[in-house]
C-alpha cells in the first residue's frame, strides 16, 4: 500500500504571510505514459466533506485561489499558500490516485 | 448539479451491523466508479473502498481493515450506492462519506453520514 507521510501535523502562520505544507509519499507517483503525478490536495473545514483544491500535482480545480499551488513530482510534494488569509484556516490532506486512494494524516493550518 | 446523499448512519452496538446508502445524481452513476471513504472524530480521511461500473466489471477492493467486514454494492436502476458493514468495532465510528472516482479526483462528495459504535 502507497503511505503519505505528511508534515507538519499543524502549523500556525501569520496573515499574509506564507504557508508550505510537504507530502511524501513511499512509493512514485509519477506515471511516465502521460508524464503526471497522481498526487491532490483537499480543503477541510469543521463540519464539511473535504474540498478538492489541486490535481495532477499543481493543477487548481476551478475557483481556487491562485495563492494556493502544489509542487513535486515523484515522492516529494509540496502546497504551498502564499499569502495566508483567515479564511485559508483548515485541515489539508493530500491524496494519491495512482494505486486506489490513500490519504495523508493531514496538517491543520491556524492563524498566529 | 451532482448530488450525493448519504444515509443510513446512527448508533449501533458493538458487534451490529448497518448498511448506508449514498443516492446520487447529476452524473451517469452506472458509469461511474464510486468509493466509500471514512472519517473518525478528530481524525484523518481513510479510504474504506471502491465498486467499478458494471462495464467495467463491477470489481471491488476494500481497505485491509475493512475487508471480510464491509460490502460494497450498488444498484444502477436506483442510482445508490451501499456499504453494509458487520462486526462493527469501536473504532469504526465515524463519518462516512461517499465519492465519485474520477481519474483525476473531481469534488464529488456527499455531507457524509455518522456511524457511532457504542454499548
């Protein structure tokens, strides 16, 4: 089984400042035939079914701001929030698709 | 619109049995693969399964915690999927959510549905 570690498990970032959350994964995620990381980022606040927010390792699903942009390729990944706003307090998981579905244990963001 | 509703969820003794239902709409669901996935309280996402489509042969994979334990089945003539789960455990409380699997992911996803497993 494919096993995303995450980290850190929280972190606490001033508004407007920036925010990187890392993923690694125990297996490769990049699939040559099409040259693409299997690897998405999700949004969960309290009470909600996560949110998808990157695919393909740095695509942003539509409506996501463009201070969210996830990076990586391989077993090393990385989302990255550029400028911290209140409303970007949640938990974020990463997942990969390449071999069924795992997720990482997560990384709750907080505002210093 | 896509719509998936999940139901079925509430309390159940230790050692019980449940089934949940997800009815869906807005997307061809006898096309669609769909996955159960889980969340205890306070913790992480765990993916609990999937079914393919029946074109694709109906295949389905369980997470090893859940395998012997879980079914999942889905009836196309009423767009539902469904997890009957048995010998629940303490720790299979939590929210059940299900999902479309798309390659890549897309943002279907139900509100979930709580399972509590408690004497």
């Amino acid at each position: 089984d494919i096993v995303l570690t995450q980290s850190p498990d929280s972190l606490a970032v001033s508004l407007g400042e920036r925010a990187t959350i890392n993923c690694k994964s125990s297996q490769n995620l990049f699939y040559s035939s099409n040259n693409k990381n299997y690897i998405a980022w999700y949004q969960q606040k309290p009470g909600q079914p996560p949110k998808l927010f990157i695919y393909w390792a740095s695509t942003r699903e539509s409506g996501v701001p463009d201070r969210f942009s996830g990076s990586g390729s391989g077993t090393d990944f990385t989302l990255t929030i550029s400028s911290l706003q209140p409303e970007d307090v949640a938990v974020y998981y990463c997942q990969q698709y390449f071999t069924f579905a795992t997720f990482g244990g997560g990384t709750k963001v907080e505002i210093k | 619109e896509v719509q998936l509703l999940e139901s079925g969820g509430g309390l159940v003794k230790p050692g019980g049995s449940l089934t949940l239902s997800c009815a869906v709409s807005g997307f061809n669901f006898s096309d669609a693969w769909m996955t159960w996935v889980r969340q205890a309280p306070g913790k992480g996402l765990e993916w609990v399964g999937r079914i393919k489509s029946k074109t694709d042969g109906l295949t389905i994979d369980y997470a090893a915690p859940v395998k012997g334990k879980f079914t999942i089945s889905r009836d196309d003539s009423k767009n539902t999927l469904y997890l009957h789960m048995k010998s629940l455990r303490t720790e299979d409380t939590g929210v059940y959510y299900c999902t479309r699997e798309t390659t890549p992911p897309t943002d279907d996803w139900g509100q979930g549905t709580l399972v509590i497993v408690s004497s």
